[in-house]
C-alpha cells in the first residue's frame, strides 16, 4: 500500500511474510518493507489467545503467596500439595539461561496451592505456592 503523510511525501508498505506461530506467548512476527527497508514486529496473535497461558501473580505483601523471583521455566518441583514445610525449605527449581535457582519456603507451613509443575514457563511475579 501506498500511503501519502502530505502532498509528495509517500511511504510504500508491503507485507513480505508472517511468521509461525510463539504457542508459548501466543505472538507472531510480521515481516515487511517500509519504503524499501526490511522490518519486523511481533504481533499478538488473537486466534491464538486460548492457548496461552495466563497465570495469576503473587501478592507481594503476603509471604504466604511465593511468586517466580525471574522469568524462565520450572525445572523441578521439590514439594506436594498438603505438605508441611519448614522455612527455608526448597520447594521449586527454575532455570534460566542456564542458571538454576532455588526458591524456599520464607515461612514454615503447608502447600494449599501448586500452580505450577515441571517445564512450566513462569515469568517474574508468577504465583508458584500458595502456603497456609
């Protein structure tokens, strides 16, 4: 398409490709040329919302409520749900970029909630335990 910003002044757009689809974030990238320079942009993808995951946050004022301390992907979970655990206690592993960190009961209690198991993605804030 061409599109005139004011009297002589044309852009030219076109759409080279579209991408495969992210299933993980549920995003494509658009390929185009914008007056003859190659961009891209991901896009989200709407068709594709049931797929993605949406997971709740942790609430940041209660130690009850453990969340992901970064982005990346569950590794291992080290606990069940019902079980009792002591401050301190590894309950989960996560990776990312080659990195493993632990995360630990900052209280003494039990697991009521598990939101998350192994190979999950979990991004920064996302509730991982729930403890009573």
């Amino acid at each position: 398409i061409s599109v005139e910003l004011e009297r002589g002044k044309t852009i030219g757009i076109s759409l080279e490709a579209i991408g495969m689809l992210n299933e993980k974030d549920a995003t494509r990238e658009v390929f185009f040329n914008f007056n003859g320079m190659p961009r891209s942009v991901l896009i989200s993808d709407k068709t594709a919302k049931a797929t993605k995951v949406q997971r709740p946050k942790a609430d940041g004022g209660d130690v009850n409520s453990v969340g992901a301390p970064m982005p990346g992907v569950v590794v291992e979970t080290k606990v069940a749900l019902g079980e009792n655990v002591a401050a301190g206690t590894p309950m989960l592993i996560l990776s990312a970029m080659k990195m493993e960190t632990v995360v630990a009961a900052p209280v003494a209690g039990r697991v009521a909630q598990l939101t998350v198991a192994s190979g999950d993605d979990v991004q920064a804030g996302d509730l991982l335990v729930e403890l009573q």
